[in-house]
C-alpha cells in the first residue's frame, strides 16, 4: 500500500466540506469509523544506527504504549507497507503513525539562524529553499518546541503573554532549509482587527507559498479537544495544505481521579473528531518540549518530507 502524492505532498484530501465560505468553517459531526484491527504497536525505538541522532541527556519517563492499525498509518510516497511485513512495526516513528521511508536521512539540525520577519508573503525570503510552518493557538508552546527542535533556548522568544509573535519568522536550518513560526491563533485578548489581519497574511502564506513543504500544526494534549483548532485542521484540508499534527505537552498527565484525561487519550478524541474531514489519515506526532519527546520523531518526518520534496 502507498500514497500517491504531489510533489508538495497533497496527502489530505478534505471530505465533505462544510457549506460555510469562511477562513476557518464550523466542523461538522464527526464520521466514527469501525475499529480496524489492531496489527502492532508502536516501537521503543525508531533511532537508525546509520544516522544518529543527539538524544537527550536525562532519563525519560516511561512512555504509553500507542496501538496502531494499519489503515491509520501515514505512508510516505514511494513506500510500500503490509501487514505481513515482520519489521513493520520498527519502521514507524516512536509516538506517531508516521512509516519511515527511504527519504528519512540528513535530519540533525548543525545550524539554526534567524533569518528575517515578515508581514507579506512577498516579503519572505525568495532564494527558493524548503521551510516547514508551525502554527497553533496562541500559548501551545510553539515557540519552546521551536527551541527544542534546535537546541537553541531562545532562538525563538518564549512570552509569558500568548500572541507574542505578528509576524512569518523564518530561522535558516544547515543553510538549506527553513523552519518557519507563524503567529498564534485564538489569542481573546489581542484586538479584532490585528487578529483579523494575522489571519488574513497567514492565510495568504499557506495558499501562496510555493516552497512550503508542510504545515506543522500544534495541538495541546493535555486538554481536550478545542472547536478552534478543529476548525484550522478543516480549513488546511479543505484548501489541500499539506498538515502534520504535532501533539504538543505530552508529558503533562492528569489523573482521572479529578475528570482529566491522559495526552494519549486527548490524541485519540482528537483524530476520531477530525476523521470525517479527511479520506486519508494525517501524519501526527506526540511531543513535549519539557522532556524533548517527538523531538527527533519530527526531524526525521521533516527531513524524508523536504528530500521527497527536493527531488520532485
């Protein structure tokens, strides 16, 4: 089994859009699909001894153990996965659905640089190099994840104030590609009409930017699942933006005892809710920026999406 993609990877087809025209469309009741059969879990370890990987300098805490069928695998192009493939299960990254292809190599990140901010897709650097946005609601810690992702504290400013970044910040990665940090979403406090008008540029950057390989869009698992971020999820489908879920403060675990879901719990309702938007699974990855968990899981996806994406 394979997808068939576009070289900007066109993996999510929207089903059944909502009849509303606006940015962001009110999602409608989710499809619940039968469970499909559970044929492996996801493995202790994805790390390839041929490329390596700086992993972190502390013991992690125990990791759930994520049950995954393979009909909710996200397949990269020219892969070809089956049930009675005895290695499956070390193929797919720790924490996500995501099977690894051939494409999956030169992920360690040796340079990081803030390169430019920008208020216009025009405005955005023009040298035609590949960049990867992460977006999400303002305080879901896109910022620390950034930092995570490059071992760098403050190359992107953490705020205790959410809605901190305006602007497209792109951040130069080895000088051959970028990782771009768009303005937070949902932020109550910020006045409309600057909320209109962030919305407005960052849409205008997802329809127009030819050198977007990927948006990265950042959920918070620690709480359920918000009709906001539903609906961005539904508005990138239906305009065929390429979409990885990143499943963000996976480390914080509230006890049911006091009516608080496990993140694993959280990351389910969340894809059995957006189901219905799509005929094909997305890619989504569990992280934390506290213990560095999905870090290495979303430069490998990144690295075999941007050399697909290179070659095509």
């Amino acid at each position: 089994m394979a997808l068939t993609q576009l070289p900007r990877f066109h993996y999510l087809v929207f089903k059944n859009p909502p009849p509303s025209l606006n940015f962001f469309p009110k999602p409608k009741l989710p499809i619940i699909k039968p469970a499909s059969p559970t044929l492996f879990s996801a493995p202790k370890s994805t790390l390839s001894t041929t490329e390596p990987i700086p992993i972190t300098d502390f013991a992690l805490p125990e990791e759930p153990k994520l049950e995954i069928s393979l009909d909710k695998l996200f397949v990269p192009p020219e892969t070809q996965v089956s049930c009675n493939d005895p290695n499956l299960s070390t193929r797919i990254l720790k924490g996500s659905n995501i099977v690894l292809s051939k494409y999956a190599r030169d992920a360690q990140v040796v340079q990081a640089d803030f390169v430019k901010s920008s208020v216009r897709t025009e405005d955005c650097p023009s040298d035609g190099l590949p960049e990867f946005a992460l977006v999400g609601r303002s305080n879901v810690g896109k910022s620390s994840l950034l930092n995570s992702l490059v071992r760098r504290k403050r190359l992107a400013l953490t705020s205790k104030k959410p809605g901190k970044t305006q602007c497209i910040n792109h951040f130069r990665i080895n000088d051959s590609w970028y990782l771009v940090d768009l303005p937070g979403y949902g932020y109550a406090s910020a006045p409309q009409e600057l909320r209109t008008d962030w919305g407005k540029f960052t849409r205008d950057y997802f329809i127009n930017r030819s050198t977007l390989v990927s948006v990265f869009l950042l959920i918070d698992a620690s709480i359920p699942a918000k009709k906001i971020d539903l609906e961005y999820a539904s508005w990138l489908g239906q305009n065929q933006i390429p979409m990885t879920l990143v499943f963000t403060k996976c480390d914080k675990r509230k006890k049911k005892k006091n009516g608080g879901k496990r993140p694993e719990e959280n990351v389910s309702d969340f894809q059995e809710l957006i189901c219905g938007f799509f005929q094909s699974v997305p890619p989504w990855i569990m992280t934390s920026s506290v213990t560095n968990q999905g870090r290495d899981e979303i430069l490998l996806h990144m690295a075999q999406l941007r050399n697909y994406w290179l070659k095509n």
